[in-house]
C-alpha cells in the first residue's frame, strides 16, 4: 500500500513525538522499506513541500555532504538539482545532513541535530512494513 503515488515513487512525511537525528530518521524509513527521499527535480519538490503535515518545521531528506560540501543522495539517485536557500551551503567544517524548511528551500546542518519531521520514499511495489506507530 501507498498513500501518496507521484512520478513513480511513493511518498510518506512522518511526524515523531521525540526528536530524531538524520541516522534514526533514515534506519525508521528502512524499516518502511525505503529510504530518507531524494529530490531529483524541482517538481518533486514542490510535491514534497505539500504534504508535510507541520508546514512551520523542517524535515530530514536524503541528502547530505562531506565535510568538502560535496552532497549526494543516500538511496544513489543521480541528479544535479539542488534547492538550497538564498544563503546557499553552511560551511560546517563537518559531515552534514539536509532539512527541507517549510519554504521548501533546503539547509545543511550537523546530522545529529535532532528534528520531529521527516520525507521517506519507496517503490510503489513495496507493500509491507509499518512505522505509523511511531
């Protein structure tokens, strides 16, 4: 099952009561039987931005940086687009994770900040594992 289907990759936002760094977000979308999601174009984006629940948060997704800033996408999706906001990539002289602000912009920070929300996404095909109970 899927709730939400676009452009061949089911997606999921999660809300946590407890605040989760980018590791334990990432291993609860493996139990989903995904990954943290990639965004490969601005439309998938803009699709993600709308079905965030708590629009005020940011939400971990699937990129994140070297200490060099060079950014890649944990499920190996290949592609050069890229969001960050008008302040573009915080030098962290560190690993780093990206959040999507609730303006759809992105933003690095260190990974084991901890968050409420975060983007998972699966194969459409993909039909068990449960992690609503979170």
């Amino acid at each position: 099952g899927c709730d939400l289907i676009y452009e061949d990759s089911c997606y999921r936002a999660f809300e946590t009561t407890d605040r989760i760094n980018w590791n334990d977000a990432q291993s609860s979308c493996v139990v989903w039987g995904g990954y943290l999601t990639s965004i490969p174009t601005r439309r998938v984006n803009n699709f993600i931005q709308t079905i965030r629940s708590n629009t005020n948060s940011g939400y971990w997704i699937g990129l994140y940086g070297d200490v060099n800033e060079n950014f890649i996408w944990n499920d190996d999706t290949v592609s050069n687009y890229r969001n960050f906001g008008t302040n573009g990539i915080t030098d962290l002289n560190s690993v780093s994770c990206v959040i999507m602000e609730s303006d759809g912009e992105w933003r690095n920070v260190i990974c084991t900040d901890e968050i409420r929300g975060f983007i998972c996404n699966r194969s459409p095909a993909y039909n068990t594992g449960n992690i609503s109970e979170m």
